[in-house]
C-alpha cells in the first residue's frame, strides 16, 4: 500500500492513524488560536506600541490568511481534476 502524504486526514488508513493525524491538528489549532489571542491582546493594550504597528498587524495577518486559503482552494480544485490511472501492469 502506497500512502501519499498529500491526502493526509482522507487517507483511507488505518483509524488510528486518521485519529492520531485529527489531534495533532486540534492541538496545533488550539495553541495557534491561544498565541494569535495573546499576542493580539498584548499588542492593543499595550501603550507604547505605535499606532501603525497596530493597522499594519492585523492586516499583515490578513493578507497571509486570505492567501492560505486560496493556496488551500487552488489544491483543492486540482486534486478533483487530476485523473489517477494505476499502472501496476
């Protein structure tokens, strides 16, 4: 059996596995959503911070998270029209 990292959680494995794969992206998620609340919190309350740093953040965040996910999308839509063919003749 071939496994092929790019499928990850729709790999038909063993269910251990897509448990395993399904915690470790819970926990990352929730330490990334612990970190990004943080550090937003400590950036707006804190008085020396310039006011441009406090525009720009956000926005920078926004510009990364906007191109994720057309990243994500664009994979997305070429994994449904590449054509698979087994050649294992």
């Amino acid at each position: 059996m071939t496994y092929c990292l790019d499928v990850g959680l729709i790999n038909r494995g063993h269910p251990m596995e897509r448990i395993a794969w399904i915690s470790v992206v819970v926990g990352t998620l929730i330490l990334l959503v612990y970190a990004v609340y943080y550090s937003f919190n400590e950036l707006f309350n804190n008085a020396g911070v310039p006011a441009p740093v406090k525009i720009a953040v956000p926005i920078l965040l926004c510009g990364v998270v906007a191109l994720a996910l057309v990243i994500v999308k664009e994979r997305i839509a070429g994994l449904r029209k590449e054509n698979f063919r087994r050649d294992d003749k």
